[in-house]
C-alpha cells in the first residue's frame, strides 16, 4: 500500500451559468488586467489516498468526487494523481 496525493479540479459543465466567473472576468480590466477571457470559477481538493497504486488511488478519488465532491448534472470533476508512493 501507498500514499498518494491527488488533486480533485471541480468546475461548471459547458453551457452553465457561472455567474462568479462572469463577475471576475468584468473587474479584470479595472485592475489592469487586458486581453483576459473565458473566465470560469471553480473549486479545488487535494487529499491523500492509501491504495496498492495509482490506478486504485485514481478509482477511489474519482468516485469520492462523484459521490461528494462534485454535483455531476452541474458539474465535471477532473482527477490527477500528483505524487507516487515513496520508493
């Protein structure tokens, strides 16, 4: 068994509202901030997972982000195992 981190990257799915993102991208050229677009909020986890290996880790972490991290009809989790087991 190992330890693994994995980040879990949630955002809005295609063709929903994000309201949070429109509001950010409208104050960008206020700050000094041009040429900026397509922004989208979202949210992201890091955890660490005990499993045999990373692809056990990946299943555990993608159905933990289906189950609770992530509203699926609104939402699309993105999983990335970012750190092997110590040799």
């Amino acid at each position: 068994m190992g330890n693994f981190e994995a980040l879990v990257e949630v955002q809005l799915r295609p063709g929903i509202s994000d309201p949070q993102g429109a509001t950010i991208e409208r104050a960008l050229p206020a700050l000094g901030f041009t040429g900026v677009s397509g922004v989208r909020a979202g949210k992201a986890f890091r955890l660490q997972v005990e499993a045999p290996d990373d692809q056990a880790a990946r299943r555990i972490v993608e159905e933990l982000s289906e189950r609770l991290l992530a509203n699926p009809v609104i939402e699309a989790a993105s999983v990335s195992i970012i750190s092997p087991p110590p040799a």
